[in-house]
DNA sequence: TTTTGACTTGTCAAATATTGTCCAATGTAA
DNA sequence: TTACATTGGACAATATTTGACAAGTCAAAA
C-alpha cells in the first residue's frame, strides 16, 4: 500500500473535503491533490500532520512515507533486492 | 563497506593518484576527494565509470551506491527496519 | 629547511530538483 | 445551467546538489 492511496482511503472514510485537509496543511488544494495520488511527495512533517488530523498511527504513515521513498531510490536498478538487504543488515548490525 | 571506502581500496591497490581518476571523470582533484571520503555522492554515471577505471565489476558499485542512499533515505528513523523489509516485499511481489 | 606533490577544507556559484501557486479544465450532483 | 470538488499543466520560489576555486595540511624529497 502507497502512502498515497492510504491517504485517500482514510481522507473519504470520514468524510474529509482535500480542501479542509489542504487547509490544515496549509498548502492549496491541487497540491494535496497530488499527494494524494502520488504525484508529489509529502515532507515528512506534512505526513504528521496528516497522521494527527486523520487519527491514524504516525508511525503507520512514517512508514509508508519511508518506503516509497526507498522503491523510489532502487526503482528500475537491476541490483535493488540486493540493496535492500545489504541496507538492512547494516541497520541490523549498527542498532545495538 | 561504502562505496567510498571501496572506490579508495581499489584505486591505492593499484596504485593510481585521485588526480589520474579526477581528470578521467571530469571533476577536479577536491570533488574526487570528497567523493572518496563519503562527503559527497558520486553520480550513477560516475560509479559506471569509476568501475570501469578500476576493473571492478559494474554491479558491484552500484550495490554499495544504492545501499549508501538507502542508508541516507532511512538514517535516524524509527521505522527505517519496517520500511527496509516492506520495500523488499514490494520488489519481490512485482518482480515476477 | 625549503620545496614539491598529494590530498583536504571551506566557500561560493551554477545547475538541478523539489515544492508550491495560479489558472484553467474536468467531473459531478443539484 | 450553477456550484463545488478534484485534477492538469505552466510557471515561480526554494532547497539541494554538484562543481570550481583558493587556500590549507601533511609527508617526503631535496
């Protein structure tokens, strides 16, 4: 699921206008349209606030948010799974 | 390892100067040393070339560059683990 | 100890990318 | 029609990245 989309799904669920959400977000509305379909990417404060106003988890959406960016980073490269785990493990190994 | 960490084993095992690599990337001597040191991202088409210039196997770089910016994509974030292993999910559903 | 050559540091400008605004278009329901 | 929600596209404002340049450190040779 891409940020976007949840977005969109928890927006219409409770019966929220882009235009009141724009509002909050203090941007206009073709730009939370955008976001809302992807075409542009959410800052990451953006995507808190959106997490407040739709009353989903922050780290739900912070979640999301990082992996599009990741797919974004690897996207087309022959080597991306490969990547992917080596990031991983790096991760793994720097936590303690 | 970094990619950068790398690109400096195999540019001394043979015994090349950065300014020899500079000229034949087309940046100067503080930009390739930048690059060496990990405080600058060298562009794809650089990693392409800086393989080329020291034997090493293209695919080989390209995994340590994209796994530097994925580290860089998820650095300091919670949910960088979650994100890194729904990202992989991601890649492999759409791979087939 | 001066000089030379390799590398590094810091600052600034150019190039690129991202984010946002505006206006016009499309869709939809009354 | 009219009104309102959403989308598309062009452009402006900002932010980030990339690179050039000048000056610095450091080590070894002279």
């Amino acid at each position: 699921m891409k940020l976007a989309n949840r977005i969109k799904e928890l927006r219409e669920s409770q019966g929220l206008l882009q235009r009141q959400l724009s509002a909050q977000l203090e941007i206009d509305t073709p730009m939370f349209s955008k976001i809302e379909r992807g075409e542009r990417r959410a800052k990451r404060e953006q995507v808190l606030k959106i997490a407040e106003i739709l009353n989903e988890n922050k780290d739900v959406l912070l979640s999301l948010w990082l992996t599009d960016q990741l797919l974004d980073v690897v996207n087309g490269e022959e080597q991306a799974l490969q990547a992917l785990k080596m990031a991983e493990k790096d991760i793994k190994a720097n936590k303690k």
